[in-house]
C-alpha cells in the first residue's frame, strides 16, 4: 500500500484515478475537470489543444501558432505552450489542487517524450511514480519505453491507450499480436501487470457495423495491491466519446504503533525536582583528583549513572501512538 503525507491541511486515505482518451475534444475535456473534481489525479490521452495566437517563428519566414491545452483552477498541470506541431503532447496529468502539498514534480529527466508522462511525488519517505501513455497505431510510445532504459521502483500506476487488440484481455479477439509481448517487457520492468476491472465491458465503441468495438484502455498496478483487478469501466460516462473512462481508488491505511516512553512534564513538581537534583549533583562533582583517564571515566560513569537514577525517579512511563503510513 502507498502511504500518505500528512500535512496542516490535508490528510490523504484514498487516491481517486481517473483516466479517458478525450480524443482532442476541448468541450469535454473542460466538461471532465468541472465535474470530475472528486478525482484526485486524471490521466488524459489525446488531449486537445488551443490555438492563442501566431507568433514570428524562428526557423522559417511563416508565423508559428502558439497553443495551450485546456486549464482549470481547480487542477494542476505541467504543460508550456508550444509553437512546433511535432511536440505536441498527447497525454497529461492533471493533478487535483487540494494535493499540491504532495509536491509532484514532471520528470522529464527520465522521459522525455510527448506519448509519455510521467509525474513523480514524495510521500512518507518515498517517491513514487505515474505513468500515463498513449501509444498510436505505429506503437511510437511502446518503441521509446523499449529504448529507453530506466530503473525506477515504485512506479504506483501505468495507465493509457495502448492502440493494443489482444485476446489476453478481450477473449473475444481471436488473436495474440507480438505488441503485447513488447508491452509485458516493459511492464515488468516496473513490476507492474495488468489489471482487470470488476467488469469486462468494451472501452473503445466504433460506430459502424463491423464489430470493432474493442478494449485498448490498460491499467498496470502492482499485483501485490490490494486493488489489483478491481478497477471500474463506466460506460454512461462516455458521453459522444470513442473510450469509456477508467477509475480506480488506491486505498491509504494507517496502522498505529504503540510504544511506551518516559517523560517529564515541563514547568511541573517532578521536573523542579529532576532540575535540582541535576544542579546539586554537579555542584558535587570533586574534580580536583584527576590523575588519569581513568579518573576522569569513572566520574562520567558516576555522573551518567545518577542523572539515570534521578530521571527515572521523576520521570512517567506514557504511551505514545505513531502513525506509520503504509
């Protein structure tokens, strides 16, 4: 289970994923960070995004367009306006406000391609990671995870469009494609495999009469989770949509701990009396006959023994409560 932060102002349990290929529709991507606002993090492929204005390009004698993608006060983002078409993201994070104490971070350092996102965040001690993809027919995204060679643990979720038809997860495809076996590599290499929902349904429907509604939307989680094949499909959210949104609640327990500790209460009797004790035992201290070091040993030994004398005399034995996050 992954921990959660505790902070003045929020105290996580849960972590409420949701994830769709919005399919470049602004109209429904600004609809879906209105409503969807009980969501923690949302995971979005095939964003769209938004013409601003032209600005003087640096390479050629035309304008270049400068765009955005759409933003919500409510939701963080680690986008920048782009004016070169071949950058263009195709997949984000959109990280809820109220978690911005959890300091999620882009790591670009790590990947750094438009088909793949991957945001970072520090929890109890911990980082981990999240993974949003969107791989095309070409399978570009699939190609530079198989190239490119990271070693991270701790990646939480792997989620995305994966453009993959495959009779491992859709027993109705008569098929095995070799795609799946480079998509499993990868997946292992995170120790991730792939979830199942509580109920199989499609998640891509086509509207044309050739029977090629399919499931192309993964989700990898850590078998060890409690969640593991227990996520949700919710085909009345697709509204005019081709893919049905996934989601996922990541449970956060808390186990108490309980431990025993002496104390002494400031400003009270016992630790007036622990004060002078402490003082009249160093003003007894004879000093004068140090000979040797050990001399000066057997004082400290004698001097460490009384303040352990004097502290349990005084001191109460309390139970202490910790929360240790898991």
């Amino acid at each position: 289970m992954l921990g959660c932060k505790q902070h003045s102002r929020i105290i996580l349990r849960s972590i409420n994923f949701f994830s769709q290929n919005i399919c470049k529709n602004n109209l429904l991507t600004n609809t879906i960070l209105e409503v969807q606002k009980e969501f923690n993090i949302i995971f979005i492929q095939e964003l769209p995004w938004l013409f601003i204005k032209f600005i003087p390009s640096l390479f050629n004698r035309k304008e270049d367009k400068l765009v955005s993608i759409p933003n919500h006060s409510c939701w963080i983002n680690f986008s920048k306006n782009l004016s070169n078409s071949n950058n263009f993201l195709r997949v984000i994070i959109y990280i809820n406000i109220q978690l911005a104490n959890l300091c999620f971070t882009p790591c670009r350092d790590i990947f750094n391609y438009r088909d793949v996102s991957c945001i970072s965040f520090f929890n109890c001690g911990s980082i981990y990671f999240l993974l949003n993809i969107y791989s095309d027919l070409l399978q570009l995204a699939l190609k530079y995870l198989k190239d490119t060679e990271v070693n991270i643990n701790n990646v939480l979720i792997m989620i995305g469009d994966f453009n993959i038809r495959n009779n491992s997860w859709n027993l109705l495809f008569p098929y095995h494609l070799i795609h799946r076996d480079t998509l499993t590599d990868i997946t292992d290499s995170f120790q991730l495999y792939i979830s199942s929902p509580t109920v199989q349904v499609f998640m891509r429907y086509m509207n044309n009469q050739n029977n090629s509604n399919s499931v192309i939307d993964l989700m990898f989680l850590r078998p060890t989770s409690e969640e593991f094949n227990n996520y949700s499909i919710h085909i009345d959210w697709r509204l005019s949509l081709n893919h049905v949104p996934l989601t996922m609640k990541i449970l956060i327990f808390e186990e108490n701990i309980q431990t025993r500790k002496h104390t002494i209460v400031k400003n009270s009797k016992e630790d007036h009396n622990f004060v002078t004790n402490v003082k009249n035992l160093i003003k007894g201290l004879n000093t004068f006959y140090i000979d040797s070091k050990d001399d000066l040993e057997n004082i400290v030994q004698e001097f460490t023994n009384n303040m352990d004398e004097f502290w349990f005399k005084h001191s109460k034995l309390v139970n202490i409560t910790k929360h240790l996050n898991l």
